[in-house]
C-alpha cells in the first residue's frame, strides 16, 4: 500500500480501532440493523461468493459465514483484523484498503460494506475496483449516513464541523444514484427502522431530541429524511472510461 493518503488512512484506523477495543467498544456500526437489511433483501443465495470491505472485527462476516455463506472480510485496519481473527477464528480476514483489492476481476457474486462508504476520500476509485470484483449482475449492498441528515447530526453532536475530516465522501440519495451510474450500476434503496439499543445510546449526544427521534418510524419517512441509506447497486453496464466527462458536482 505504497499511496501515502492510503498510509495516513490506515494509521488513523488503527489509532481508532485500538481507542474502541481498548474502552471494550467491539461495534462501531449499527450491526443488527446492518444483519436486517442484509436478510430484507433476499439477494444472498447459499452458493453466493461475498466480499465485506471495511469489515472491521468481522462480526458481519462471521454471522454470514455461520450462516454457511462463502465469505471474506477486508479491512484497512490491522488492529481490527487481527482482534477479529482472535475473537472469532475461523473466519477468512485480510487487511486491504477499500481503494485497492487484490482480488481478480468477477470474483464476487455480493460486495458487503457498512459505515464504511463516507470515509473514502478517493470514493470513484473505490467503486471502480468494487465494479471490477463483481461478476456481470452482482450486487454491491451498503449502508451509509444521508448526507441531508448527517450534515444537521454530526455538527449538534460534535459542536463543531471536525466530522468533516473523517466523513469526507457523504452522499445524498441523488447524488448516489448519479455517481454510481457513472461507474455502470442501477440503484435502489431499501428504507431500515434503525431505532435499537445502539442507535439510542448514540442519540444521547443530542439531549431531548433523543425521545422525539426515537419515536420516528424511519421505513414511513421519505428517502431524504433518512438517518442512513440502505443501497442495492446492481451491476448492470460496463464502467464509463476513465476520461469520459461529467458534472464535478455530484
């Protein structure tokens, strides 16, 4: 992993997952929503070959691989790779970057990531190798926070626009659907409730709006209203070309 972004990425991951596992913090991401989402899709079949990028311990790729699916974890962390190996063994881990997967082309019937897709600084790069991994009418199923609510969440909980740095590739829905067309994939969304004991103990960070927000029942609010987008990217048409032009504002 010779680009020096890359390098700086991975040491600010390892700094954080060693933070987290040392307070006894294993989940970073709303797992069991995550598991739901995965199961209210139907799309992943027993002979199904899957990727998770951005695995983090592994939980989710120990779950599906108890569930006997054929699955691999990567992550650009090295703490959480080997304290998932540790904790779960068994399991297939590896540490990668999102940007760079050293697989061969097609390999993949299902690409996996959670809270991972904000992150990515070099965000087409990204979807590009995913595109290349998949075989012809894979599926890419991932979760990110809505760029029209997390902007309003992340700034009153932070008191600050810090979250910048590391929610550096935030998406709206429209803004999904139009960077992931370019890369040759369609896009549908699925809503998730993603009220549970983790998003709660997150939502402490805002006080009273806590109570209000816990009421809301996110699969009857619209798309742009979202906590978090549940996205289905179907690979469908071969990527644009490198130099094919389009709108800097996504």
């Amino acid at each position: 992993m010779a680009d020096e972004q890359l390098i700086k990425q991975q040491q600010r991951c390892d700094r954080a997952w060693q933070k987290a596992l040392q307070a006894g913090k294993e989940q970073l991401g709303n797992l069991q929503t995550n598991l739901e989402f995965l199961k209210e899709t139907g799309l992943l079949k027993p002979d199904d070959k899957i990727l998770e990028i951005g695995c983090g311990i592994g939980s989710v790729v120990a779950e599906l691989a108890r569930q006997g699916h054929d699955i691999i974890g990567t992550d650009i962390s090295h703490e959480a790779v080997k304290y998932g190996l540790k904790k779960y063994g068994g399991i297939k881990l590896k540490v990668q970057p999102a940007e760079n997967l050293d697989f061969d082309d097609g390999t993949f019937d299902i690409v996996l990531s959670f809270d991972l897709f904000e992150h990515i600084a070099q965000i087409d790069r990204h979807i590009s190798e995913v595109h290349r991994v998949l075989k012809p009418q894979g599926c890419y199923l991932f979760q990110t926070p809505n760029k029209l609510s997390n902007v309003i969440f992340e700034t009153l909980s932070k008191k600050s626009l810090r979250w910048r740095r590391v929610h550096c590739s935030l998406h709206s829905p429209r803004q999904l659907k139009r960077r992931f067309a370019k890369h040759g994939f369609d896009v549908q969304f699925v809503k998730m409730n993603p009220i549970n004991e983790f998003t709660l103990e997150k939502l402490k960070k805002l006080g009273p709006l806590r109570s209000v927000i816990a009421r809301i029942d996110f699969c009857r609010m619209p798309l742009t209203l979202q906590t978090n987008l549940y996205v289905v990217a179907k690979k469908t048409s071969p990527a644009r070309p490198a130099n094919t032009k389009t709108s800097a504002c996504l």
